[in-house]
C-alpha cells in the first residue's frame, strides 16, 4: 500500500501521497493541496523544504557529504573524466563512447565561430564592465544571431542548440576577460581539446604562440567538473524557471549567470579572494576576522564557508584543497593567502559558532586560489565558474522541457492593504 501523510486544518483532515527517489528521499506529494483545501498554499521562503522538480541528473546528500553525477561520485569524476566527458555525461545521461564523445566534440568544433558582429556588442561596454555582465548579455545577444534556437520541440533542434552554445560560451568568456585587459580577441584552434582551448583562447598573445601546461589543464578541467552541476541550486532553478516559459536557451542561460553572478552563490569564489586579501593587507589577523563573521551586528561574513545543503563538509571543497596543495606546488607558486586560508579554516572548524551552525569550507574557498596560481584574474573567477556550471544547466534545461513541465510560478501570502478607495491627488 503506499504511503501517505495526513494533513489537518482546523479539525478537517486530508491525505497527500508520499513519493520516494531512488535513493529513499521522501517527499510530501502535495499537488492537490489548494483544490483539495479551497485555497490553502504552503509557504517556505528561500525554499528550504520545497522540491521544485523530479531530476535525474544530480544526487547529493548533505549530510553524508555525497555528491553524484547521473550515480558517478564526484571523487571518482574529478579524478579518472575530462570535463567534455562529463558535459556530455550530465546533458545525455551515460557516458559516452569514443565515438560518441568524438561526434559531441566535433559538434562543437562546427559551432563555435561567434557572430563578427558580437563584437559591436563587446565594444560598446566600458572597460570597468564586469566580466559576468558581459558574458550575461552576450549570451542573451546570441539569440538574435542564432534565432533558430529558441522554438525548440524536438530533441534534434535542442541538441542543435545545445553543440552551439557549447561552442560559442567559451569565446565569449575569453572575449569578457580579453576586453577588460585590452588584448585582441581570439578564437578557438580546432586542433585542440575543449579545456586547452579555453585556456589558449584566454592566454594566447598576439605576438608569440601559446604555450600548453599540462598541469594547468589537468586543474582547470578539475575545477570545471566540480562545478558541473549542483542540482536545483540558484541559478539552475533561474534557468530551469526562465526555460519553463519555453524562451530560448540562450536567454536562459543568461539569467542563470545573473543569478550565479551574486556573492552568496558563484560570486563568492571572487569575494573569498578579496577578503583573503584584505586579511593579510590587515596584517593577517584572522581572529579580528572570524569575531567579524560571528558579530550579528557586523553584515561580515565568512566568505566560502556554509551551504544550504551540505551540513557535514563539502566533497569539492575537500577535492580543491588537496588540488591548491598541488597546483601551487607543481607550479612553484608560493601563496600567502593560502597559508591565511588554511588558518581560517582551522579556526573555523574548532570555533562553537562555526560548529554549532555546521558551517564548512565550500567549493568557493580554495577554488579562486588555484585560479589566481594559474593566471586567472579576480574579475573572472566566477566567469570560470559558469563556464563549468554550463553543462549543468543545459542539462537540467533540457530534463525540464523534456519531462514538459509546466510554467513555473510560485504563489504568495500577501500581507499588503485590503481594498481602499482611490484618493484623488489634490486630497492626498
Ligand atoms: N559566515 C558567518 N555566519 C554564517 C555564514 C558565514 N559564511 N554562513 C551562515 N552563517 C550563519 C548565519 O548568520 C545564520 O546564523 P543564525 O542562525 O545565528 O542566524 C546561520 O549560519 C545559518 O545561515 P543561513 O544564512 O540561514 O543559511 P543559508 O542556508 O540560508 O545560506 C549560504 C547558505 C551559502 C548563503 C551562507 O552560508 C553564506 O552566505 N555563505 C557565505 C557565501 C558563500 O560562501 N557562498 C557560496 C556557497 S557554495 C557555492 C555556490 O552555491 O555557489
């Protein structure tokens, strides 16, 4: 028999069925709620308790610090997959063949020119822009040149969209960093992976050719998986939200990078960074800073500590300290900071409030250490973080129109003025 939950509203009782994932979460099925009660809606700001959707794509458990990938641990990810593999692994749902990953590349490959007239676009924006601006509107820009990819019905015409963005997002992040510093714009080479060419189309220089480094590859396509998805995280419910109104992928997207672009999201990876720093310009005193973080009249927080999910540790956070360790030490770079970072670390987790709070190092507080190691500027920590972030949201994009869900659109309480009657201006 299956189970259900028993609701009682002022003496009247009513039954909800209750639904189990696959790996035993229970959920109070209550789409019936309002019919059934003539009007009765839950309310759960910042939705701590709401489940927005069924997904098969991501698992994670907060409690046991358990992250997954379509069933693959992350660990296991991070370490044996390049980010391409799992790009595909996350949007088609197995990993792919040679073949397969071969065709999915080539694909790509074929889509990645941008419209010359992009960068019209690019010109126009002042050079102070913020990386994440520019990426956002570009990416929303792309639809105008590719107008066939917004009335997407088959699974075709999303794949079409899809190898597209997949092509063009990494030009338009080096075009976001190239701008700011002044460097002329490139494009990809087709002779190499999907990370090099990223990391050719950020670095290369007009006057010498760019010279590939092993071990930046191997970090960055780390990061990118770590960052592939995190289920109905922010932005990914902004995309899946915006998407739900059946626009276009690419303005989609774009609002995901807006959401992604605030400092309690992916734009704490940059924050965590310039308050490292600050830290040491302050002359290192980390305890200054941690009675900061703990003073509820001080708005200071600790950057890159806590998550609203992972209540133990964070399993990226713990896969990108051992990897600063060994970026740092395989590039020969010595960093103050993360010296000031790991003893904040170890303040933190032997601190009552930080303790009693559960808060944890997450993914954002080592990660912009490995970034600025590799060469990466500040402004374009979290650029990095939707690059990596890309394949998630397509493919929670894509689990949402093809599951046809409806429009999304959450109801309120409203707490504002009953019905008054219209004043006219001269008796106001
Ligand atoms: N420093 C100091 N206190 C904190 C912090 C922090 N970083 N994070 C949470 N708290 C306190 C908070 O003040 C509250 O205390 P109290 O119960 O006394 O009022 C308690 O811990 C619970 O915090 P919350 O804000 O209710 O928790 P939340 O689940 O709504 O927020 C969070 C989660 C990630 C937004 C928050 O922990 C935070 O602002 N962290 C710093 C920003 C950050 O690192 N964000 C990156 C998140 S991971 C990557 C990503 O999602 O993009």
């Amino acid at each position: 028999m299956s189970e259900k939950a028993t609701l009682e509203i002022n003496g009247e009782k009513y039954e909800f069925p209750i639904v189990k994932g696959t790996e035993n979460e229970v959920a109070i099925d209550i789409k019936t709620l309002r019919s059934a009660t003539g009007g009765v809606i839950t309310i759960d700001p910042g939705y701590k308790n709401t489940g927005s959707c069924e997904s098969a794509i991501t698992f994670l458990d907060g409690e046991k610090g358990i992250l997954r990938y379509r069933g693959y641990s992350i660990e296991e990810l991070a370490d044996k997959a390049d980010f391409l593999e799992v790009a595909y692994l996350l949007i088609f749902g197995e990993l792919p063949s040679q073949e397969e990953l071969d065709k999915f590349h080539s694909d790509i490959k074929e889509n990645s020119v941008v419209d010359d007239d992009v960068k019209k676009i690019l010109d126009a924006f002042p050079k102070s822009a913020h990386p994440m601006g520019v990426l956002s509107s570009l990416t929303a820009a792309l639809t105008a040149f590719n107008p066939s990819s917004v009335d997407v019905e088959s699974e075709e015409d999303m794949y079409n969209s899809i190898v597209r963005i997949m092509g063009k997002f990494p030009v338009l992040v080096s075009w976001a960093m190239r701008k700011k510093h002044g460097l002329p714009l490139e494009y990809g080479d087709d002779n190499l992976g999907y990370v090099e060419n990223v990391l050719r189309m950020m670095f290369k220089n007009p006057n010498r050719e760019y010279e590939q480094n092993p071990i930046l590859i191997d970090a960055l396509d780390k990061l990118l998986i770590l960052h592939a998805d995190h289920e109905q995280n922010c932005s990914t419910s902004t995309v899946r939200i915006t998407g739900s109104s059946h626009a276009g992928l690419f303005v989609s997207l774009a609002s995901g990078i807006s959401a992604l672009w605030g400092p309690l999201h992916g734009g704490a990876n940059q924050a965590v960074l310039e308050m490292l720093e600050a830290i040491k310009e302050d002359g290192g005193d980390t305890k200054k800073y941690m009675a900061k973080a703990k003073d509820k009249e001080d708005p200071f927080r600790l950057m890159g500590f806590g998550h609203r999910v992972y209540k133990n540790f964070d399993p990226r956070a713990r896969i990108i300290k051992k990897a600063a360790d060994e970026v740092l030490g395989d590039l020969g770079v010595e960093d103050p900071i993360l010296d000031i970072a790991k003893g904040l670390e170890k303040e933190a987790l032997e601190d009552q409030y930080f303790v009693d709070r559960k808060l944890y190092p997450n993914v954002d507080f080592y990660s912009g250490i490995i970034y600025r190691a590799m060469g990466i500027p500040v402004e374009m920590f979290t650029v990095m973080f939707a690059l990596g972030r890309l394949p998630g949201w397509i493919a929670q994009w894509r689990e949402m129109r093809l599951r046809k869900e409806p429009i999304g659109r959450p109801r309120q309480l409203y707490i504002g003025e009953n019905y008054r009657p219209f004043s006219p201006i001269e008796k106001r």
